[in-house]
C-alpha cells in the first residue's frame, strides 16, 4: 500500500481514538483495539509524521476513555518519523505528577521510560536540561521514580548538581534505603562531587537504565532510513561534543576511565557541562582540564580540547600516565601475566587516538618496538597493525626492522585471512605515507619521500608475489583483493613533483590477470593498468624528463599486452620492443595453437582469451550478446518465429554469416557495435575496470561509446 493510500487512513484512525476516548467503553460502537491496532501498525511501518504524532502524545497525555492496555500500546509504539519536537516533550513532561487531568501512574510510568528512549533524539537537545528541575520534584512519585532516577541519571550535568538537590536524595536515600534507581542517580552526583558521602557504595544493573529494547532501536533506525527527512539520525547519535558516556556496565576497572572533573564549584565550567558546538567555542577558554586527562583516548569532545588547548602540563601528564601503563602492560605480557580485556582496552584507545591525531606519540613507539617481537600476532591484531599504519618513516630499512618485520613474522602461520590483514596494513600506510606527502611539499621531504615510498612499494610487491605463489590459486580470493586495492590506491595517488608514479613489477600484473575464473579480477587488473596510463597522459609533459625508459615501456608493454588479449584477438603475441605477450614463450604459443587447432579449426591463441572466449568472461559476454540480440529484434522489428538467433561464442566472422542467413545485423566494432556492447554491459554490472583500460588505451573509444 502507497503512502497516498495509508495516510487518510491513519488520521481516519486518529479521529475515531478520538471520539472513542471521549465515550464510555459500554457506549462505543467500534473496538479500540483495533484502531489501536491501526495507529501501531503504521507507526511501525513508517513512523508517524509530527501531525500525527502530536496527536496520539496529546492523546496519551491525559486522563480519558481509554482503557489502560490501549494506552500502554500506543506509548510503546510512539515511533518518530522525524527528530521529537520540543514542544511534544513539554507536553510528556507536563503529563506526570499528580492531578485530577493526569494519566493513569501506568501511563507515567510508560510515558518517563519513553522519554529514557528518545533523550538523544530530540530537536532540542537542551528542553529536557531545562526541564530537569520538574522531573527532579517528582521523585517523591513511588510509581515512576525509578524510570526517573534512571532518565536523570542520563541527562544530568554538572550544572545540575546543585547543594540542595544532592540534600534532598541523601534524604530520600535515607529514607528509603538502598533502593538501586536512587543508588545509580547518586553515584551520577558523586561523580561531579566526589565529596558526597554516600550510605552504600554498591549498584546494580537495576541502578541505571537498560538499554533500549532491541526492536526498538532496529525499528527506529529503519524508519530513519527510509525518511524523506534530510536530518536523519540514529539512536546511537554522538556529535562529539558531549562527554562520551557508555553507560552503567562499564568496569570499574577499566582501563581508559571517563571524563570527570573532580573539585569543582558551582561556577566552574567543565567539559560535561557542553551540550554542543556552540557552547563549547563559546566556553573553551574557561574550561577546566578533566581529573584523567588519558580518558581523551577515546573521548572525542576530550580529544578536541586538549588539541585546541594544549599545555606543558597536559603532554606532561599523558606522558607519564602512557609511560607507567605501557611499561606495565609490557612487563606483564611478557611474563605471560597479563590482562588481556586491559589491553585490549588501551590499544583500541590508542588507536582511536592516532586515528584522531594522525601520529603516534613517542611513548607508544617504545612500546611497540619492545612489543612486537614477543606478540603473538593474534591478539589485538587491528589495533596493533592499525597504530603501525600511523608509524613515521625516515627510512623504511629502519624502520622495517625495527617495526614490521617483528609484526611480519608474528602474523606469519595465522592462517589465509592473516595474509589479507598484512596487505591491508600496508594500503593503509601507503595511504597515510602519502597524505603525509601532499602536506609537507618541500624538496627535502620529496626526496626523502620518493625513496620511502618507492622501498614500501618494493617490499609489498615482493611479498605480494610471495604470497600468491605460495597458495593454491583457488584458496586466495581475499588476499588476491587485498593486493589488488593495494595497487588501486597506488595508482591513483602520483601527484607530479609531489608523488611519483611507481608501477608495480608487470609479472605480477601478468600473473594476477590471469586468476582462475575471476571477471573481477581481471576488470581489476584492467582499472589499475588504465589509471596508471591516465597518470601518465596528465603528467608534464617530456615524461622522459621524470622517468626513465624502462619505467614507460614497461607500461607500454602491459597496455599492447592486454589490448592485445581483450580486444584484437592477438592475445600472447611476442614483438620485440612492443609486447612480452605475458611473458609466455614463443615455443609454449606455437604449441597452444597447435593443439587448439587440431581441436576444431575455428579455436586459436589469439581469440582464447578475447571478450567472447575469455574463461573469465564468456558468460557474461554470451549474457551481454543475448541482451543485444534482442534489443535490436525488438528495434527492427524482427519476427522472432523466423529470425536466426545467433549459437555463440560470437566473432567478427560469425557476425557477418548471422547477417547473411537472416540474423540480426550487429557490428563487430562500430560505435554501436558488440564489442562495445560488453564494455558498457559489463561496467553496469560492476565490472567497469576493462572499459576504462580500453578508454585509456584507444583514444577515439570513448567517443564512440
């Protein structure tokens, strides 16, 4: 059913709730429940636009007709189609408390946890801040305090912990004893002021508020998907500024603990209190640094304030909180002593700090030197090859010892994936060896550049080929993937007088192009060539000033040899100073046509591998030729009783016989031909690498495409 259609049902529904919850139930003539049943359904489908949802928020938030079941429906099913309004959380809040008006206790309870649930969707994210002091003088209320201790445990902020609120739940703690909602909002105010002296120290899981129902959240995100709103969210939505918080069942051992600013008073501005950008530009000066100042390893807002203010203090205090931790983590490990979830813990948070910085601080280099000659190339491996992506080069040699040869040889005997995961590593370093490289444009640092990326692309394509031809050909997908999005970033990061053009060795070309069965691959293997001839084309111009003969012929030779085997049915063929056909020797040749002659007088070397022939195309190109044939049936009008459908594999001289015996009429090689057919069909099925090779490759090709 379209939304034209559902629409009009929906506010049809929505009318009848309301007439019905004006009415007695022994009076009604329409069952609730099945309008309910209406209104759920379409908000679980599509959410419910803001119309609609003030409607049934208005609905639910006063005493009516409804029975309490119906109620507790719709409160559950109270999905968003856009961002929760403000003025539709004044109208929840304004719902609670007592009064004659006021929704059943049931309904309050359900109405407070949903507000629990939608606390990060909001449109303004300061109401329900505003609102704290109304949520806070209902905690008297047996019947919803504990879903309000656990909804202000998540929006309370520094500024909200004031002397004679911490009083008052000391009071009510006292009173009530170790009830655990209460329990969880005060070990919240104890971490804003330590001082609090609190009767029982323990919580519970029942202490703070559970995670969002599991339907709910998968719903919610799916609605979001499919909104035709621009401002789309998720329920797991962190801008970055605001404290990370990840919730109650955190250990309290853990190793990267949460912001917290210890000491403070109540004009003291902190990085909890910021709520947003705005705030924080207009706060950043009066802020005060946290208690630990190690929670930026994986606190975002954290991260941007000691970037955008930093001090001798700070780097003096991350250095011997990383020195002490790493030192220790170390000793550990290599008395086999170690605790492994702790870490995990502080590599991850490295990590997500390099990722942040773009370096490694000196401390972690240490480490990782002494580290990775007794790691056992298993744990913590993402992280590990992750900060080593971020490692600085002076000289790859160096380096190299020191660093991936000891993570090489950890690796080593892990398994097909462990090899994948060793190429991805060093894509990943070859991306950010030359980001590096576009940003210090100095001469000094060019030379110095071109060296360590020609070493690192050196060593990678030794162990590429190392690794291919010590697997079996059927085993190495992933890692043939790997190596190929390896070359794919290479060949498209020259930058003139920046990043030069290196070019991987071509018999690793050779041998990647010929993979079993893989059309993938193989259009891999043809983008990667193209590029690099683009890269080429667009450099100043003479290139014999930049580079080398051997370096362009090279090229050359790799261009004439897959022009050579996709397109002009030469496939193999040797020509001194022109092409090394694959490296395949004349003899080995003149043996392969014999024996494919003598098999049937139409099969020879130089068509095998063609678009019609290729092992790894031939279907799809049998596939592209009957999407032809038809379309050219269906444009000449053809009578498909009568017409001669061509048998395949298709060739220039076939085409002309199917023409002469009352088939279709197709060029072989025209601007509307077959061979051009497959370049275009194959690139909308993903396959889009052989026709930018033969873009770069034939000049006038892609005109007549």
């Amino acid at each position: 059913m379209d939304s034209a259609e559902e629409l009009p049902a929906l506010h049809d529904a929505l009318d009848l709730l309301h007439k019905a919850s004006r009415t007695p139930a022994k009076q009604r003539v329409v069952k609730v429940s099945s309008i309910v049943d209406v209104i759920c359904r379409h908000a679980f489908e599509s959410g419910l636009d803001q119309d609609a949802f003030r409607d049934v928020v208005q609905l639910v938030s006063v005493k009516t007709n409804l029975d309490q079941t119906s109620v507790t429906t719709l409160v559950k099913n109270l999905y968003p189609a856009q961002r929760v309004p403000a003025d539709v959380v004044v109208t929840v809040v304004g719902a609670l408390g007592q009064g004659k008006g006021k929704p059943s206790p049931g309904t309050q309870e359900s109405l407070v946890k949903w507000l629990t649930a939608i606390h990060e969707i909001i449109e303004d994210g300061n109401v329900l801040s505003r609102l704290y002091g109304v949520l806070f003088g209902m905690l008297d209320m047996i019947s919803i305090r504990t879903s309000l201790c656990h909804l202000l445990s998540l929006i309370t902020r520094r500024k909200h912990v004031k002397p004679f609120r911490i009083q008052q739940l000391l009071e009510l703690s006292r009173g009530l004893g170790n009830e655990p909602a209460l329990q969880g909002l005060l070990r919240v105010y104890k971490d804003y002021y330590p001082d609090i002296i609190l009767g029982s120290t323990s919580t519970s899981r029942k202490s703070f508020a559970p995670r969002q129902d599991l339907e709910w959240r998968t719903r919610i995100s799916a609605i979001q998907e499919v909104s035709a709103t621009t401002d789309a969210f998720s329920v797991d939505h962190h801008d970055g500024f605001k404290v990370l918080r990840k919730g109650p069942k955190r250990s309290k051992l853990a190793a990267v603990p949460e912001v917290h600013t210890y000491y403070t008073t109540e004009t003291s501005v902190t990085l909890e209190g910021i709520d947003n950008v705005e705030d924080f530009v207009e706060k950043l000066d009066r802020i005060e640094p946290p208690g630990q100042l190690i929670s930026l390893l994986t606190d975002p807002l954290l991260q941007k304030y000691v970037d955008l203010k930093p001090s001798p203090i700070i780097s003096t205090r991350l250095d011997l909180w990383l020195a002490s931790c790493l030192e220790e983590q170390y000793e550990a490990e290599r008395l086999n002593a170690g605790d492994a979830q702790y870490l995990t813990e502080v590599l991850d948070g490295l990590f997500k700090y390099a990722q942040y910085t773009k370096t490694l601080h000196p401390t972690v280099l240490v480490f990782l030197k002494e580290y990775l000659p007794i790691w056992n190339g298993q744990d913590n491996m993402d992280s590990i090859l992750g900060l080593l992506s971020y490692i600085p080069i002076e000289s790859f040699a160096d380096v190299y010892s020191a660093y991936l040869s000891p993570a090489e040889q950890a690796l080593a005997g892990h398994g097909l994936d462990t090899h994948a995961k060793l190429i991805d590593f060093y894509t990943s370093l070859l991306q950010h060896q030359a980001t590096l490289a576009m940003s210090k444009n100095d001469h000094h640092t060019t030379t110095t550049t071109h060296q360590i990326l020609t070493d690192l692309t050196t060593h990678v394509a030794a162990l590429s080929t190392s690794l291919l031809l010590s697997l079996p050909p059927a085993t190495g997908a992933t890692l043939t993937s790997s190596i190929l999005t390896f070359y794919e970033l290479l060949s498209t990061s020259s930058k003139p007088h920046i990043i030069p053009i290196i070019l991987p060795p071509m018999h690793l070309i050779y041998l990647l192009s010929q993979t079993p069965g893989s059309a993938t691959t193989l259009s891999r293997v043809c983008g990667i060539i193209g590029s690099y001839k683009v890269s080429f084309d667009q450099h100043p111009k003479p290139v014999k000033d930049y580079y080398p003969a051997s370096v362009t012929d090279s090229l050359n030779f790799c261009l004439r040899d897959l022009y050579n085997l996709l397109w002009v049915s030469r496939a193999l063929n040797v020509v001194e100073q022109k092409s090394v056909g694959l490296y395949c020797h004349p003899a080995l040749r003149a043996s392969l046509k014999d024996y494919l002659s003598g098999l049937d007088r139409e099969y020879a070397v130089g068509t095998a591998f063609g678009l019609s022939s290729n092992a790894c195309l031939a279907s799809s190109s049998a596939a592209a030729w009957r999407a032809a044939e038809e379309q050219e049936i269906e444009r000449e009008g053809y009578d498909r009783n009568s017409i001669r459908y061509h048998q395949g594999p298709v060739s220039q001289r076939s085409l002309e016989v199917l023409k002469r015996k009352g088939g279709v009429c197709v060029d072989w090689d025209g601007a509307g031909g077959y061979k051009v057919f497959v370049l275009n069909w194959l690139a909308e099925r993903g396959l889009a690498g052989i026709r930018q090779f033969m873009f770069a490759t034939v000049t006038d090709l892609k005109g007549r495409v």
